[in-house]
C-alpha cells in the first residue's frame, strides 16, 4: 500500500514531492529499499528546524520499511566536540528516532576517503595547491567575475601525489598547502571553481584523537559518506542546490558505487525566534539566556525542558510540511500542536498563581473535607480522580478579586456569588486591604447546600474560579515562559536581534498548588486550571522543591500583539510606499519641467545642451504660432511634454486638435489624437510627409470628437473603439450610425455579462477546477473567453470582477 494511504484510506496529510520521487523510485524497480540519514555536524546543539529534517528522514524510512542512519559529518575539529555527539544523541532518540545499529561517523571513513582523493589526483581531476588562502579566495573570482586558474593547477601529478602524502605525514604547517579539485574555473557556479577537498589542520579530533591532521571538507565528504552507507535519497535543505553538482561530480569522478541522488527542500523558519546556531550560541554567551537548554531556546534540549512532547514536535514537522519555497511559520502553530497534544494527556490540577487569602467565615472551625475531584473534564480509562482539600482558609488568584468591578466581571466581588471549580458556591461579603490599599484578603460565606458547585434551587451561577486549600497547599516556584522575542522577525527588524528580546519572557512566581502532586514524578505534565500547561522540574538549590516551568498559555495570548505588530508593519511599508511615491513623482515632476524647459528654449531658437532638435523643433521655430501653442498647451492645458510636442510640432494636427477642443474636452482629445490617431499615419509628426497623409486620413472633426465623446461615457470599448475608427475612415459615417448599425454598443448590463460568464464556465469545466485548485493565472484566460464570445463589446475591468466573484475561491483549495 503506498505510504499516503492510510489504514482507513485517504491522503496522508505528510505527502510532499520527496515522497513522490521515492515511490516512482520503487516502482520502477531502481531501488528496493529506502535508506534516509540525519547527518549532524557535532559543532552546537541542535533546534526546532533540525527537527523537521530528523522527522522527514526517519518517517520516509519508517513508511517505507527502509532504513534510518545517524551519522556524524565530524571533518571539522576545529569546532566540534563530544558534548555535542551526546547531546544531538539524545535529542534525536528524545524525538523517537530510532537509528538502531546504524550510528555512523564520518570520520570513520577518512581512510577511504584519502584513497579516493589519491585516486583522483592519479586520474589528473585533483591537485595540490600552494596558493595562500587569501590568494585562493581573489583567484575564485565571484559572481559577476569568472575565476583565473592557480599556477599550481598543471602541476605534475607525481608531484601532487607527494605533497598529498607528505601533507598526511605532517611535514607542512597549516595553509601551506590544500588539496582542490580540478574542475572549472569558469563555472558560473562557483562552487564548482576547484574546490578545496583537503586542508591541514593540526588540531585533536574528538573520535579518533590525532591520526589524522588533513581534513576533508563537506562538499568531498558528504557524497561519499552517503554513497558509502548506501543512502538512497540525500535530503537537505536549498542552501545545498548549488551544491548538488559538485556533489554529482565527486560520485562520478571518484567511481564509487552506490550513486545517491541529492534532494533539495526549503527551510521553514519559525516566527519569533531564531535557529542560527552562531546567534544562539550568541544569546548563550552574553547571557540573555540561562544556557543551551534554556526554555525558551528553540534547541530541541530547550523545548524537551519546557516541557514539550516528542509526539507535539512530530506533530507540528508534519503540519508544516515540506516544500520547495522558503516561508515563514506562525509560532502559534508550535504552540497549537503541543496544546492539541496535551489536551488529552495533562491531567487537570489547580495552582494559584498570584495568592490573595480567602476566609469562609460561616465554615466550620478547624474542618476539612476531602473532595474527589477527576483528573481529567473527559472520561480518560485509568486516570482516575484525585483527593483535594477544602477548609475555611484558601487561596484565590487576584486576578479574581474586585471591589469595584468591570462590566462583565463574574468573579468575586462585594454582594456577588461565584463557584469555587469542585467544591461550592460562596458569596463575598467584604474585600479586605492593607494601608497601602493593597487586597489582602476575602470574606466570603459558602452555601453547604451546594457541594460540588450545583445549586439544588437552580439559580444561575456565571462565574467559576480555581482555589486551593491555604493551610494544604505546597508553595511552589512557577516560571511563566513565553516567546523569547516580541516581533515575528527578529533578523528582519530595526537595530540587532537582542534589542528585540521579549523582557517578559520568562516571569518568576511564588505560587500555591494543591496537595496530589507530591505524588507524582519529576517530569510530568499538567494543566493548571486557567493558568496553562506546566511541567515540573526541580530546582537545584533545593532538589524537593516544587518548581514548574509553563510550557504554553492555554490560548494564542499572542493574536492581538501579533495583529498589532503586523499592523505597525503594514504601516510602516505604507509610508514607505507613499514616500517612494512622492519621490518618484518629484522626479517626474522635475523631468517634466525640465523637459517643457528644453521644449520651449528650443522653440525660441536657443541651444539646449545634450538635447538634439527634432523636425517638430524646426517646425515651431519657423511658426511663431505653433511656438505659442507649445506654451499653451504645456502650460494653460498642462499637457504632458509629449502630447503638447506632437500635438504642437504640424500645422495640420494643431488645427485638428484646436477644433477638436472646442466641441470638448481638451485632454481626452489630446490622449485619443496622440495615442489613436496619429500612431495610424504612419509618418513623422512635423514633416511635410506627415500634414499630407494626415490631412488624407483624419475624419471629420465632428465624428473624432462624438467618437471620443462615446469613448469618454463607456458606451464602447477602447478595442470596439479602435474598430470603429477603422470603418470611419473607409465610409465616411460618424461613429453613431456605425454603432447602431454594427451592433457595437458595449454591455454594461452585469446581469447580461454575468449569464454569459456562466455559459463561458460551463464549457471550461476542467479549468474552472484548476482555478479552485489555485492555478489563479487562469483568471485571464477566463477574461479572454469572455471577450471573446461578447465579441470585444464587454467592459474589460467587470468582466474581472465579476469573474472572481463566481469562480470558486482560491484561497479555499485543499492544497
């Protein structure tokens, strides 16, 4: 069964593009087991975005009954350490992917790996080169300059082949030599360039201490280690699509077998947060954050200490999916999956965050009930229930405290009645304070009737509020987490990304829980009634205090700050935009200017530098006339400079135009002569050329100006106007007659033009799909039917908006 069926039939909401290469793959025959890695360098802890590739790489394996690799691409020792093998072991097992026996390093393949590179050196496709780094780098070129090969590139072979070795045996200090591959220099790509497949690096490396002191750099090792493990499907991120030729020729060139193919996808980046490993190692050392491990870290330790679940991360990899394009995720989608998670599994217990004392004054002294409270709202087999305390002293949160209250204010107030979650309904009879006005306390008296929170009477209670018992409670330290940075953005924004650190991003609470969680283990999850989710850990300055590190509010508390935020953005860009507007016209304003300027010194007979006079400058400088029309029409009329030239530059069309706009308008007239009529002459405005065969051509004044009247009023279009002209010239008719006789009035009727887009989207059913499918290019080919059958007579812009509004919405489609 293909793996995006499932066992009750339907797509898989995980299938992508990489899945179908894989099952074409199998079913031709070219592979018959899938074999995925997840190849980490150990140089940094790992985060949120390696988890979609460690998800992606073990599900493929997983569904298609291959095989999942871990393998540690360790050529750097530079930078990498033990530390960090164990931990990305950790965090990979911590998500559920199991590797089995197959944990690789890449470093155990250096022996191989040199006896390939002697072997390309022998077949005169590598070389060793002695140029600086620095040299190296000018030699490379960049892209818009093509590289200049080393004067070590023809070097004999024997020679490199012992400077390889010797380099091996430590002779040389580092940079005195590399080791490259001989390939292109002129490649536009430049990764192609000869790229160094060695360097020397005398430092202690972290699995095989020091054997070796040249190391290969990725794009030589990672083709390899992949052709060595038999991986099937290379899977990286876009960054690497240059790479992909490299990659293709170092498995060609050096012969080996298996042939990997390498398969590229787009990051997804995370809002409110960041995932480069140089900036979190950043926040680390200058200490905006406790460590790599810290909460609100999107290093998956920081998460798994947070409190979040393997299968919430699994979850949120899936939902976000894969694809070729970069974009950005919404954090309240992480937030979502780890709340959708814990819905079912966190039992319910209730903790006051911020503590205000509570006093049952009618309630018996020194009583206590024991109430059997369930740990879950839904029925959950096994789960049980557990016993909370009731007395006449208890804790409330202040929150749920008023003595003058809003609107809207259910909770405790003077004279109101509230019930407490589980146990009864109480009355505040009176809201204490101290000197400082601060509340202190609450009197409250309860109703013994109403255990449980019913109310046998029926009366309505509207509000419902959490508690715990003052003298059973266990105090508690609550850290109340929240998203590390306060714009969606933080590389994109103003200033450094820590100026955008969210202050309240982690607040410390002295709080109250009930007594049931002294049963349970470090390390379980809760939800703590209208207060979130929380996980405990313990603190190290006392291992058996209570401490509990929230792991996320029970709704998006970011929505409205988020709105806010994009709201800002938007008018940020528009001001922006009205700016670069205003620019842009100044400039054209200043062009225009200095265009009249030139136009009308050039009319006077002046030289106007780097302005080279036209036949229409001749013209106005030989007619005095004409010369005062420019002025005219560029000033008085405010013509643009090129219709006041044109319409300036012939005796004949200025007598036209000057008629024209006496029966009207003077700039739709100027627009439709310049840009209808005189384009159809065929000659150069200002030449004798021009006046005879306009003067030939050019209909009556009256019918150009009812014909521009017609056009002005919508009655037909700008093409069925162009067409009619046509007919003008070859019968002499005005435009009226030809309309009414040619059946060319325009249909403005939406109800008419609206019959005929549904005649038009019955005969183009399949594309009427694909445009719900969200092919939304099709919407002009849908305009060009329309015109079509209405024979151009339709009014281009409603049949727009009357198609987008009857086809099905884009926006809607599954994908």
């Amino acid at each position: 069964m293909s793996s995006d069926e499932k066992a009750e039939g339907g797509p898989d909401p995980r299938h992508n593009f990489i899945r179908d290469i894989i099952e074409d793959d199998l079913e031709s025959g070219k592979h018959d087991t899938i074999v995925t890695r997840f190849p980490p360098e150990p140089n940094g802890y790992l985060h949120i975005g390696h988890a979609t590739s460690i998800v992606l790489n073990h599900s493929i394996a997983v569904d298609y009954d291959g095989e999942f690799h871990l393998r540690f691409d360790d050529t750097n020792p530079i930078t990498e350490e033990e530390e960090y093998v164990e931990s990305i072991k950790r965090d990979v097992a911590w998500l559920g992917a199991d590797w089995g026996e197959h944990l690789y390093f890449a470093s155990d393949y250096f022996e191989r790996m040199y006896e390939l590179a002697e072997r390309l050196i022998k077949k005169d496709k590598a070389y060793v080169d002695s140029l600086s780094p620095e040299e190296i780098r000018e030699y490379r070129g960049d892209w818009n300059e093509p590289g200049t090969e080393s004067p070590y590139r023809d070097r004999d072979t024997e020679e490199s082949l012992d400077l390889f070795r010797r380099m091996r045996a430590g002779e040389f200090e580092e940079g005195e030599h590399v080791l490259r591959a001989k390939i292109d220099m002129q490649s536009d790509n430049m990764v192609m360039r000869d790229p160094i497949m060695y360097r020397i690096l005398h430092e202690e490396h972290h699995h095989v201490d020091e054997a070796w002191c040249i190391y290969p750099m990725y794009d030589y090792a990672h083709c390899l280690e992949d052709s060595f493990e038999g991986i099937t499907h290379s899977l990286c991120s876009m960054e690497f699509e240059n790479n992909r030729e490299v990659y293709n020729w170092f498995i060609r060139e050096t012969e080996v077998a298996p042939q990997p193919r390498q398969i590229e996808f787009a990051r997804r980046n995370l809002g409110y947060t960041i995932t480069s490993k140089r900036r979190l190692k950043r926040l680390v050392d200058e200490g905006h954050v406790e460590g790599w491990d810290d909460p609100r870290m999107p290093t998956i330790s920081g998460l798994r200490r947070r409190g979040f679940t393997p299968e919430s991360i699994r979850n949120f990899c899936h939902a976000i999916g894969i694809a070729r394009s970069e974009n950005r995720v919404e954090y309240n989608r992480l937030e979502s999956a780890i709340r959708d998670d814990l819905n079912e599994k966190a039992p319910r217990r209730m903790c006051v965050e911020d503590p205000v004392r509570v006093v049952v004054t009618n309630y018996p002294d020194d009583e206590i009930e024991w109430l059997d409270v369930p740990s879950f709202p839904h029925d959950v087999p096994g789960e049980g229930s557990r016993m909370v305390p009731f007395g006449g002293e208890l804790y409330v949160d202040r929150d749920d405290v008023r003595e003058d209250p809003p609107d809207g204010f259910y909770r405790l107030y003077p004279g109101n009645e509230v019930r407490l979650r589980w146990a009864y309904v109480v009355e505040c009879q009176e809201v204490v304070r101290d000197d400082d006005g601060e509340i202190v306390e609450v009197r409250v008296t309860y109703d013994p009737e109403t255990r449980g929170g019913e109310t046998p009477d029926g009366r309505e209670i509207p509000g419902t509020i959490h508690w715990v018992d003052r003298d059973r409670s266990l105090s508690c330290e609550l850290r109340l987490y929240d998203r590390l940075f306060e714009v969606e953005d933080p590389r994109g924004a103003e200033g450094d990304y820590t100026d955008h650190i969210n202050e309240e991003s982690l607040v410390v609470k002295e709080g109250f829980v009930e007594p049931s969680v002294r049963l349970d283990a470090l390390g379980t999850r809760y939800q703590f009634e209208r207060n979130g989710y929380f996980i405990s850990e313990s603190r190290e300055s006392s291992p058996d205090s209570l401490v509990y590190n929230r792991i996320v509010t029970l709704r998006d508390t970011w929505a409205s700050r988020r709105a806010e935020e994009r709201k800002r953005e938007a008018e940020r860009r528009a001001e922006q935009r009205r700016r670069e507007k205003e620019r842009k016209r100044e400039e054209a304003k200043a062009a225009r200017q200095k265009r009249i300027d030139a136009l009308t010194e050039v009319a006077r007979g002046a030289e106007v530098e780097g302005y080279e006079p036209t036949p229409r400058d001749q013209t106005r400088m030989e007619n005095p006339a004409l010369r005062d029309r420019l002025e005219v029409y560029l000033q008085d009329l405010e013509l643009t400079p090129d219709e006041g030239d044109l319409l300036s530059g012939s005796s004949a069309l200025s007598e036209y135009f000057e008629k024209m706009r006496q029966q009207g308008g003077a700039d739709a007239a100027a627009k439709w002569l310049v840009n209808t009529l005189v384009p159809l002459v065929g000659a150069e405005v200002g030449t004798e050329e021009f006046d005879e065969a306009f003067q030939d051509e050019a209909p009556p004044v009256e019918h150009a100006s009812a014909l521009v009247d017609i056009l002005q009023e919508d009655r037909v279009t700008h093409n069925v106007g162009e067409e009619v002209l046509d007919e003008m010239l070859q019968t002499g008719d005005g435009p009226e007659a030809i309309i009414e006789r040619e059946g060319l009035e325009a249909i403005t009727d939406s109800s008419q033009l609206a019959s005929i887009i549904d005649d038009v989207m019955a005969e183009n059913t399949e594309q009427v799909d694909a445009y719900g499918d969200g092919k939304r290019k099709l919407l002009g080919y849908f305009i060009g039917q329309v015109m079509q059958a209405t024979q151009g007579k339709a009014e281009p812009q409603m049949v727009r908006e009357l198609l987008q509004k009857r086809l099905p919405d884009p926006s809607e489609s599954e994908d």
